[in-house]
C-alpha cells in the first residue's frame, strides 16, 4: 500500500490503474478462492477516477487516498447490504457508513467490496454454509482462518492492498498467519465499532490486515480516533505510529512465555518462532523466559463471556429464525444462553483481576512473544469447526480477554509451504512499540515479501 500511495503521488500510476489491477484478479482468482461476498467493482472505478482528480488538483487527504481496500462484510457501507456473513441479513441494506467505512472514506480510500467471513464472526474455518467456503491461497485445500478469512485472502493475494477486520478471539491475527500478511488487533477501544455488526461487546477489536508492517502503521493512523457515539471507544491520543518504525529493538525488552503459549504445538511452528525470537535479540532485543499469571483461567474464562454476548446479541433471531444458523454457529450460541447469570458475573471479575496482572507484567517487560497459531491452516474438509475455534484461539484469544495491542507478523513457513505467524504483544495503547518490533523483525528476514502464486 505504502508503495502505491508514493506511485500515485508521483504520477507514476492512478488510483484507476490501481483499481482495474484489483479488478483483474479478483476476476481470475475469487470465483476458486471465495473471497468476496459482494463486490462493487463499477461504483470503484468512478471513485478511482474522482481520487485522481483531487489528487491532481492537490488535494492530498492521506496514505490511503486512492488505494484500493475492501471491507470484511461486517461493517456498514451506506447502501449496500452488510451480511455478517449470514442469510438472515442477506437484505440488510445500511443506512449510514460505520465508523471504520467513515474514516476510511474520508482518507480517499477506494472500496471494492464486502469480503467473505466466518458466519456472524463467530468461527475461524470461514467455510461459511450461505456465501460459499473461502480457500487458502498458499493451499486450497486448506482453510484461510477466519473469522476475517475473506480479508485475508484479499490482501494476500493482491486483490485489495488493505482491509480492516475484526477480532475477538484472533479473528484478524489468526487468519494474518494462516495466510502470511500482517495483522494488528490494537488495545480494546482504540478503533471505534460503530455500525460494525457485533459478536462479544466485550472482546471486539476492529482492526487491519494489509501486506507489510509499514502499511498496517498507515492503516492504524487513519483509522484510530475518539468516537463519542461507541461506548467501547477510548478518549486517548493517537500516536505517529509511523515515525518510530525504523527505530529498532535495541533495549527492548522481550518475554517469551513458557507456560500455555507453546503447549500442544506443531514441531515446526515452534522452531520458526523460537528462531524469531533469537533474530530479535541478535537486533539488540533482551530476551528472556518466564511465566504469565493465570493461564490456566483463560481459555474457559474467554469462551463464557463471548458466548454469553453473542447469544444475548442473536437472542431474538435465536428465537424465530434458528433454522437459518450454520451448524456449528448455532452449538456455539446455544451453549451461550446455557451459562448461567452467576458463571458470567464470575467470569467478568476473573477477566478484570487477569486483565490488572497482565498490564502489571507488561510494566516490567516491553513486549510479549508467541507463535499466532500452534498449527499452521488445517485442511478444509473433515474439520470440526468449534474444535479448530478452540485450537486456533488458544494463543490469540488472551489478547483480547486482557484488550492489550497484539500483531502477527510472518515468521516462515512449513515444509508443505504454509505461512507460520509470529505474534507480539504490548501493554494498553502502546501500538507504535508493537509496530516497530514487527518492522525490525519484519526488515531482518523478508518473509513477508514472499506471496502465493
């Protein structure tokens, strides 16, 4: 995306160039992939055309002005129909931009279309049973992650160069590994939801997938603000998370947890992570091993309150339309509304006294690392989608429990050729820190520059 926007700003290329590239693979690659949900390929190219215009006339309104994105069909783009991947909202026509689709908008970005998602965001196979099974791109036999699959998909592919997703439990950074881009889930409150469709109040973190460090710093910057009509959204000051990037990690001081994060992990994940981590240090980080405090309260802890939420948020459409919920979205909602009044309210303290113990480690260390997945994308057919939830969310859904900034970045791949992610985390609104770490690691091996055919 960076690249794009200096081309653009050159005149060495036009957002219509941009746009028509776009289109042409999406045109090839997403009747196989099923990346996209809608599309709106016309009204881009007139908006291209309106970008180049301003451009010329020196009206510059950001990094994004003019580069292709596409949003995960979740948020609301006035006029068109936002599905949360369900065919309960397949006429689910928007009456106002989300606040993502807003900011995004008024940087001069160009929208493509809806993508593909794991039904109402609740699952990470995004084979979703309405809009048809999303691939991986590295292996189509295999599935992208989710529950922002589509995305992922898009952006490893070339068929947009950015696009916001959403995280509960791992929903950006899980697909961002499984299909080798970038993926930032920033701290809880940091990118307004309104107008996003949602599954836990709680958990949801809005965010962006993109190809490069670099451009998920630009993303973060266009889309992060105060937004006085979310009552999830934080008064905080946004940071340049742009101007730090290349500031290395000299100093910084890393832990490597060793309890939960590495349990029951495939052998090769473990080596490309754990090889990140000596990269890391040998740019000057300070490494070293120690425990986090209550990892064995997080995973039933996380599953109690977003299920709880979810099945409060769908409990009417529970009510009369249970038929048109897929399988395995339904057991998950139906075992939601068996947890019981106490069991939530137990829950909610546990995460508040987690929460406090995790900030206070982070206090005495910079950075926390881990693989994003312990597996690399599992095949497609034959998968139990509430077991792949519970094992692909294992190393990513205490991130958002905890609401701290959390990236994964490309660490390698596998023998059969699939992406192995690495994730690192930081205390509450230090972002720019995360960023800058996945950079200098990003800048030291290249594994982000490797892309599927």
């Amino acid at each position: 995306m960076h690249e794009a926007a200096t081309l653009l700003r050159a005149r060495k290329t036009s957002s219509v160039e941009l746009v028509r590239a776009c289109v042409e693979i999406i045109e090839r690659r997403d009747g196989e992939l099923v990346a996209f949900i809608s599309k709106t390929l016309d009204r881009a190219l007139t908006d291209a055309a309106r970008a180049d215009r301003e451009l010329a006339s020196g009206m510059d309104r950001g990094p994004l002005h003019g580069v292709p994105v596409a949003l995960k069909d979740l948020y609301d783009a006035k006029g068109d129909v936002t599905t949360a991947g369900s065919k309960i909202f397949a006429s689910n026509v928007a009456g106002e931009d989300s606040a993502v689709t807003a900011r995004l908008r008024a940087g001069g970005a160009v929208l493509l279309g809806k993508t593909n998602m794991h039904e109402w965001a609740f699952g990470v196979t995004n084979q979703n049973p309405h809009f048809g099974k999303a691939k991986n791109p590295w292996d189509t036999t295999r599935i992208p992650g989710g529950s922002s699959g589509g995305t992922a998909i898009a952006v490893a592919t070339g068929m947009c160069f950015l696009s916001p997703g959403s995280d509960t439990g791992g929903s950006i950074r899980i697909p961002a590994a499984l299909c080798g881009i970038a993926g930032l889930k920033p701290t809880y409150g940091r990118i307004s939801l309104r107008g996003a469709i949602p599954l836990s109040w709680s958990l949801d973190h809005p965010g962006p997938l993109a190809r490069t460090v670099r451009d998920l710093a630009l993303a973060l910057g266009a889309l992060a603000g105060y937004d006085t009509q979310d009552p999830a959204s934080a008064d905080v000051p946004v940071d340049d998370y742009v101007s730090s990037l290349e500031q290395g990690v000299t100093g910084i001081r890393v832990l490597v947890p060793t309890d939960h994060f590495f349990d029951d992990i495939d052998a090769q994940v473990d080596r490309a992570v754990r090889d990140a981590s000596r990269v890391l240090a040998s740019l000057g980080a300070v490494v070293s091993e120690g425990p986090l405090p209550r990892t064995g309260d997080l995973r039933e802890t996380q599953r109690r309150i977003l299920s709880v939420d979810a099945a409060a948020f769908h409990r009417e459409r529970l009510r009369e339309r249970e038929a048109d919920f897929g399988v395995d979205v339904l057991e998950r909602l139906r075992g939601g509304e068996r947890i019981s009044g106490t069991e939530t309210a137990l829950a909610r303290r546990r995460q508040s006294e987690i929460r406090r113990e995790w900030v206070r480690v982070l206090r005495d260390v910079d950075l926390i690392l881990t693989p994003t997945t312990p597996i690399p994308a599992p095949p497609r057919e034959g998968q139990d989608a509430v077991a792949a939830a519970m094992r692909l969310t294992a190393n990513t859904a205490p991130f958002n429990f905890t609401g701290v900034p959390a990236l994964s970045v490309p660490c390698g791949f596998t023998r059969e050729g699939l992406p192995i992610g690495l994730q690192l985390a930081a205390g509450p609104w230090r972002e720019a820190l995360v960023l800058r770490a996945a950079r200098a690691y990003e800048a030291a091996t290249g594994w982000h520059a490797q892309h599927p055919k």
